[in-house]
C-alpha cells in the first residue's frame, strides 16, 4: 500500500509542476484573478500576475451582507507593472495583507518533492540520472529565458 501511495503523491506533484510552469508562462501575458467575498469579514484574493501568486486578505471599513466568489481575467498591456504594496496597508480606506509567492518556488518545491518519492532505494547515480537531471535543469533555465525576451503585442 505503500508504495502506490508513494507513487500517487509523486504523480500528483509533478501534474501540479507541469500546470505551475502553465501558469507560469500564463502570468506574463494575462492576470487572472480568484475572489471571495465573506459576509461582514471582506475579501480573499489570489491574483496570478508577473510570474508569481499574490495572496491577499482585505479588511473593509464597514461590513457587508453577503458572500460572493468572482472570478477574472484580462490581458496586460505591458511588462512595466510591478507589484509592490507595503504592509500592512491602505489602499481606498482599506486595511489588507498580501503576499506574492513566486511560480519558480512553487515549480521547484513540487518537482523536486515529485522527484525523491519517485526515486528507490538505495539510489545508484548514473549517466540516465545525469541526463534526466540535465533535461529539467535546461529546460528550466529555457523557460526562464524565453519569459525574459517575451514582448507583447
């Protein structure tokens, strides 16, 4: 039982790579926002945009009386909109937290967590691993590169 819960984490964590690095390359093109609006208590936020995730938590000032999910999507214009909000802020009579995780973390940390449950013990390097490790390694760096030369419209 063990071993096929094993391989069923390692499967899910490498899917979860492949549709971070989607994401990813998505990011530099569109902002695609996730929101929910709890009763009386604000807003939750994730905002996919500039290669990273951005979590937020936004207090109003006064309450409101119903919950509402939405979700949106619209294409960027340019490559000059940085995110940068300090925090604790304000932001139109607002207090919110935020938080931008990066998709390369969350691509590394799935993949390399995918990776060791998928390799058996004990572990004997060879050329295979070597050239298994040097694909994802280019094509990482690939990505990286083709994202940094991307241009819009």
């Amino acid at each position: 039982m063990l071993p096929k819960l094993k391989r069923t984490v390692a499967v899910t964590c490498l899917l979860a790579t492949a549709c971070f690095v989607i994401l990813w390359m998505r990011s530099f093109r569109y902002n695609d926002i996730v929101a929910y609006r709890e009763p009386t208590r604000g807003w939750w936020r994730v905002e996919s945009k500039n290669a990273g995730l951005v979590l937020r938590r936004i207090y109003p000032q006064s309450g409101q009386d119903t919950g509402r999910l939405f979700f949106d999507s619209s294409e960027r214009r340019n490559l000059d909109d940085l995110i940068s909000f300090p925090l604790p802020a304000f932001y139109a009579g607002q207090v919110f937290w935020g938080m931008l995780v990066p998709y390369w973390l969350m691509v590394t940390i799935s993949g390399l967590t995918g990776i060791s449950l998928l390799i058996r013990r004990p572990f004997r390097f060879s050329l295979k691993t070597l050239a298994i490790a040097a694909t994802v390694i280019i094509v990482t760096l690939g990505m990286g590169v083709a994202a940094s030369r991307l241009t819009l419209g």
